[in-house]
C-alpha cells in the first residue's frame, strides 16, 4: 500500500516540475552547453581547426577533458540545416 502511494506522489511531482520548470531548466541547460562549448574549443581547438595559443593550464586540464573529446567533435562538426535550429 505505502509503495503505491508513494508512487503516485513522485509521479504527480514529476509532472508538476515539468509543467512549471521545464521552461527555466531548458534554458540553463541551453547555457550550460554553450559555456561547455566555449570551454571545450579554447582546449580543443586545434583538432579541429581553430588556433589557439597553448600554455601549461592546458596540460593540467586535458587529462581530466580528454573524454569528452570525441563527442564534442561529433556535435560541433555535425552537418545541420536550417530545420535543426527552429524550436518545437
């Protein structure tokens, strides 16, 4: 009984967040990307064309940022058209 209960809670607080917040988290995702973006081409940029100066802050940070290079690749080299960027 108690499980059922709490079932229907966290599924009515689920809704509720995405009812009110979806809007706000959206954009602080939205923000969060491009900073991640900016963050990620001031380390990497050179793999994909874009120069930059290196210093040692670079070395200290790439081991920790290396995983994140093939993906940041991908998305940033990705064809879009002009349908990707038009919002539901």
């Amino acid at each position: 009984m108690n499980k059922l209960k709490f079932g229907w809670i966290k599924i009515i607080k689920g809704y509720l967040k995405g009812l009110f917040l979806y809007g706000l988290i959206d954009e602080v995702y939205a923000e969060k990307r491009c900073l991640d973006h900016l963050f990620l081409l001031g380390l990497f940029g050179k793999f994909i064309g874009f120069p930059y100066l290196f210093n040692y802050y670079h070395l200290r940070v790439m081991p920790y940022q290396i995983r994140r290079l093939n993906p940041w690749q991908r998305r940033i080299l990705k064809e879009r058209d002009f349908f990707d960027h038009i919002k539901d």
